[in-house]
C-alpha cells in the first residue's frame, strides 16, 4: 500500500469509495489536504511500471517512456482521508476505504498535527463499525458523542498531541 497526495483526476474514485457526487469530491481536493492509499496494478505480468521504461507510471493517458498512451489506471484507489486545521485542531473532515487503508490514512494528519503540536479530531457516524475499529487502531481515543448529522449521530474521537504545554 502506498500513500500519495490526492489529485483531481482521483475524484470519480473518491466519489465511489465516499458515496458522494464526483463534483463535490473534485472540490474537497481542491479545498482540504486529501491523501489517498492505492494499490499498484496488477497487470499479470509480473513486471511494474520501471521494468517497463516508465520512471513515472501514470493513469492519465498521458504517453509513457515508450511514446504509447496509458489508457488505463496503474493503481487502485483503497481509501483516502482529507482534513484542515481550524484554531489549535486539525479536523479531520473525511476518511474512507477499506480498514487497513483508513489505519494507514489516519496516521497522515496525526503526523501533521504532531509536527505543528496540534491535536486531531475526527467524527465517525455511530454505525460504521469498521471507520471506528481503524480509529482505535490508529491511537485515537474515543472522547463522546459527537454531533448528529442527517439524522446520523457520531462517535468524537482524539488524538492529543505530546506537546508541552
């Protein structure tokens, strides 16, 4: 599993895993700090995209090393996570995917916010079992309900920065 930052082209993959239209997760690219957990493709082959002459495999149809287009994706997408910093917090606005993927994720604004000396904050809804079982996982500390959204109520979860205070 790798861990890239986010790019428009992203935003039909992001708007599978998140249930969301692909406008508005084209905008929360543009808008938050997104990162993605892909998968390499697995072409059958057995070689990657060096062996191929491609130092900079691409899904864009954009011409490799060998002058040909890439017409399809060299990766899949396993889940993402997006967030922002308001006051002393960073908020984690999204995350999704498979479970191994949002553990991996949750650890890129935990990272962040450890090297600014913030905390993190992330709110899952009460029902997604597997979202808060990666939370756990990856240090957060369950702080609460959270607030109620589209009739959904939440789970508030932490991470406290070492800081001193």
């Amino acid at each position: 599993m790798e861990v890239r930052d986010a790019v428009e082209d992203d935003a039909a993959a992001l708007a599978e895993l998140a249930g969301a239209p692909e406008d508005v997760m084209r905008n929360l690219v543009h808008d938050r700090t997104v990162r993605v957990a892909t998968e390499p493709a697995d072409d059958g082959s057995g070689a990657d995209a060096a062996d191929a002459g491609d130092d900079f495999p691409r899904g864009d149809g954009a011409a490799g090393a060998d002058g040909e287009a890439d017409d399809g994706p060299d990766e899949t997408l396993l889940g993402f996570v997006s967030f922002d910093v308001r006051g002393s917090t960073v908020h984690v606005t999204q995350v999704g995917g498979s479970r191994s993927a949002c553990e991996r994720l949750l650890a890129e604004p935990a990272r962040f916010a450890d090297r600014e000396g913030l905390d993190v904050e992330l709110l899952v809804p009460d029902d997604e079992v597997e979202t808060r079982a990666a939370a756990e996982a990856a240090g957060f500390e369950e702080g609460g309900p959270g607030p109620t959204f589209d009739g959904r109520p939440t789970v508030r979860y932490r991470l406290e920065s070492p800081r001193v205070s």
